[in-house]
C-alpha cells in the first residue's frame, strides 16, 4: 500500500538513523590510521644488501631513482687475489616523481628495497621530496615483517626442493609431507 | 527613570537573545548535519568539539575585504543586509516567552510580527537588484516569486489560530491555547511552518540560492561582513520561526504539568519547543532534496493554500459551535 507522505518519512528516518550511529571519521591527526597489510607508504631501502647492479634505476617507469657509486679494491687475503667491490654513494628516489608502482621493489634481486607504511613525508617544497639513501635506510625500521604464508596456499618450489634434498626419499616424501 | 532602564535593560536583552540563538542554531545545525551525514562537523575550534567554530568564523568574516562591484548601486547594495536582518530583531521584540516575559507586548502582535517578516525578503530583493549581476538578479527573482507564493499561506495559517483565541495578542494567542488545540490546528500548524521555511529561503525551498544554479542567488556579490549579516539573517529566521510555531501552535510556555509554575519554567519551554522546531528544520535541510521551481509554485498554490483556506473554515466553525 502506499500511503501519501511514506517517501518523506523515510528520508527523514534515513538521516536520523545515521545520526544515532557513530560517524565514519577517521580522526586522523589525532590518532593514526589502521593501514592493510602491504600498504605502500615509502620505499624504504637497506643500503647494505644494495649491489648497485642498477636494475631498479633502469626498470624504474619514471626514472626517479640516482644512483652513483664507486669500485673500491679489497686488499688481497692471504693466499687469494685482489677483488673489487661497489660502494654506493649515492641512492636518491625523488617522491615527486614516483608512482608507487613498486617496480623497483619488485625487481631488486638482493632484497635491498621495501614498501614502508609510513607516509608522513610531505614537504613545503618539491624539491624536499628527493630524498636520499640515508633518509631511506631510516624508513627500514617501519618496515613490517612479510607476513606469514597462507597455511592452506601450494608451497613454493623452493621449500618443496629443500625438503626433496634434505630426506632424499624422492616426491613420495614431499607429498606425505604435505597431507 | 526606572521606566527608560526597564526599556533598555529588555531591548538589551533581546539583543543577547538575537545574537546568541542564531548562533546556538547554527552550530546545532553544523554538528547534527555532520552527524546525518555520517561526518563529525568542527572539531578543533575552540578546544571541544568545535563548540567555537562560529565565533572563528565570525572573525574570519570581519577581517575579510568589503568589496562591492563597480557597476553596483551601491546604496541599496550596502544597505539590502541590514534590511534583511533586522526584520527578524524587531519581531523578537514581541515575542513572548512566558506571561509577561516579552520586551513589549503589543495587541496587534500578529499582525507585526507577519507584517515585518515580511520585509525581510526585501533584503534580498534588494540584494539581487543592487548587486549588478545575473546570477543575483536571478535569485532576487525567485525569491520574490517565492515571496509572493508563500505569504499567503503564511498569513491565512496565522489568521485561523488567531480567529480561535479571539484575539491578535500574541500573548493572548497563547493565553487561550488548550491541548486540544495541537489536532484542531494542525493543518495550519503544517502550513505555517512550511511556508515560512520557504521564505526564510531554506533548503528544500533555496531556489533563490541554489548553489548549482545561480551561484549563491542575491548573495553572491556580498564579502565579509556583510555576507554575514545575510548569513546570521537566515539563522536569525529559523530562531524566529519555530518561536512563532510555537506561540501560536505548540502552545508557547505551557507545558504537560502545573501550570502553576509560569514564568523561569515557561519561558523554558518556549525555549525547549523552538530548539525543538529548530532541529526539524536542520533535519529537513539534511533529509530533502530542492524542490524545482515549478514544484514550489505547485506546492504553494496547489498545496498549502487550500489546506490553510480549509483550515480556516473549520476554525471558523469550531469557533461559533463552541
């Protein structure tokens, strides 16, 4: 049945119900925000695992990361030869510039980049947000540990080859493993 | 003497009351729209909960540069805000909060008090003609079309309740009100409290400035302090609105007990019934979508006149009957 006036009655319940609920706010300066899991914040680097094999400056869409670096010479152990090893100078992202696709995260075969959650870093100028390798070493202690494997996900290749070496019992052992 | 500070203490009073209210409401109206809308309003003004952000926003408005266009008549420009504001000033005067509580009572107080709301739409008249702009022609139009359209339900509401109590008083209206009253005169209670939604210009009525529009109708030539006045007008309106529902259709300071303890505890709830009255019309503003021009005339001549007419001929025979 539709009885003359139903329609404004129920605006106005609509607009009174939300009001009784709590609002959606979030009060954000005052209290900081629950990120997801994998939030990409800052890439945040561990200049000690870093090669300078350059991958994540060429892979990079934008080019946004400078990289310099110089060989240095390791004196000769006893019995051994001389080697050379690179030192990174320089290892600068420029935030004004990068996307956030995390290319550079994705492609570093050493483990040298991460995505950080943290994203308070704006600056009054753009040029501020070039920030270098000593700025970016300080975002790793915000890195949050991976989190952990799905328990009912396929197992990597890796661990499943490791157990195959370790009991040497061949596929058998692995599936046994499994169930 | 006494008599002239009896006058001044009471005309200084009711400046307290039109400086304080609208701004009781408009807050009122900044949180509890926030709350509609799933949002928390002003915070920080103020230390807590944003109870200062009109008072901020006040000084804001005063620092702000007083322009008016080159082309404006500046007279009447300058002039339209304070023609909209102190309309709403002068009927505060006779509105009574309690027996005796009134600034000055007058026998035709009706007839005042309808009689100077009126002149308040002028200002934007005013404001829309001076302002050398389409836009603000375009809004003073519609509201003198709005205008137009609605004082007539207005004025026939008010006339059926004042042809119940017999009198023009306003205090007298409330003298003569029974309970009873609250069904015998609800259409005209509706319609009172709709058409003057309508000319104080509020959503869903805001035609005159609807934003998406016209810009902000009149006023969108208006800066700072005069911008304000308009603004404070609007908020000033409702405060008096839902004061006149409640004089003339809730019964005024008359509550649910003894009536023995008029005076602090009527003005009370005279108080308690606009605050009241004003929150509805907060809550239509967040709940209602703008009416279109044409559903407004529709509403006004197809809608609220009839029903104010027929209300008026039963009161009409419900006050010879009894």
């Amino acid at each position: 049945m539709n009885v003359p006036g139903a329609g404004l009655a129920k605006g106005l319940a609509v607009t009174l119900k939300t009001m009784s609920r709590r609002s959606v706010t979030q009060h954000y300066p005052d209290v900081q925000p629950e990120l997801p899991p994998r939030s990409r914040g800052v890439i945040a680097l561990l200049a000690e695992n870093c090669t300078v094999c350059m991958l994540c400056a060429r892979e990079c869409p934008d080019w946004c990361i400078y990289i310099d670096s110089h060989k240095e010479t390791i004196p000769a152990p006893p019995g051994g030869r001389e080697r050379q090893r690179n030192v990174l100078d320089r290892f600068d992202i420029d935030f004004s510039l990068c996307m956030y696709c995390g290319i550079c995260i994705e492609v570093c075969p050493f483990d040298a980049l991460f995505w950080s959650p943290e994203f308070e870093y704006s600056e009054l100028d753009i040029r501020d947000l070039t920030h270098g390798k000593e700025r970016l070493g300080e975002w790793m202690h915000t890195v949050p540990a991976p989190p952990a494997h799905d328990e009912h996900g396929v197992r990597a290749k890796e661990v499943d080859a490791a157990f195959k070496a370790a009991d040497g019992a061949g596929p058998g052992a692995v599936a046994r493993e499994q169930t | 003497m006494t008599d002239a500070l009896e006058i001044v203490l009471r005309l200084v009073l009711v400046l307290g009351a039109f400086l304080t209210l609208p701004l009781l409401v408009g807050q009122a109206e900044h949180k509890a729209m926030a709350h509609m809308q799933s949002r928390v309003g002003p915070m920080y003004a103020g230390g807590f909960h944003g109870w200062a952000q009109l008072v901020a926003d006040g000084v804001k408005f005063a620092q702000k540069e007083d322009i008016v266009p080159a082309a404006a008549d500046r007279t009447v420009f300058k002039l339209a805000p304070a023609v909209a504001l102190i309309p709403y000033l002068l009927v505060l005067i006779a509105i009574p909060l309690a027996p005796d509580w009134v600034a000055q009572e007058l026998d035709a107080g009706i007839f005042f008090v309808i009689a100077v709301m009126g002149v308040g739409v002028l200002g934007s008249l005013m404001a829309g003609w001076a302002s050398a702009n389409k836009f603000s022609l375009l809004g003073g139009l519609r509201s003198a079309a709005q205008l137009l359209a609605y004082e007539l339900p207005f004025l026939l509401a008010a006339a059926s309740v004042a042809m119940a109590a017999g009198t023009l008083s306003l205090s007298g209206i409330v003298a003569a009100w029974e309970p009873w009253w609250l069904i015998w005169q609800l259409p005209g209670a509706v319609v009172f409290f709709v058409a003057g939604l309508a000319e104080l210009q509020r959503p869903p009525f805001d035609m005159p400035v609807a934003d998406s529009e016209i810009i902000f109708g009149a006023y969108t030539e208006y800066t700072g302090l005069r911008f304000a006045l308009f603004l404070l007008a609007e908020y000033a309106g409702i405060v008096v609105l839902s004061a006149l529902t409640t004089v003339l259709f809730l019964g005024g300071w008359k509550g649910p007990f003894d009536d023995a303890l008029w005076g602090a505890v009527g003005a009370l709830w005279t108080l308690a019934k606009t605050f009241v009255l004003s929150f509805l019309v907060i809550w239509l503003r967040v709940s209602y979508p703008r009416l279109r021009e044409d559903q407004l005339q529709r509403l006004a001549w197809q809608g609220l006149v009839p029903v104010a007419l027929v209300q008026l001929a039963l009161t009409g025979v419900v006050a010879v009957a009894t």
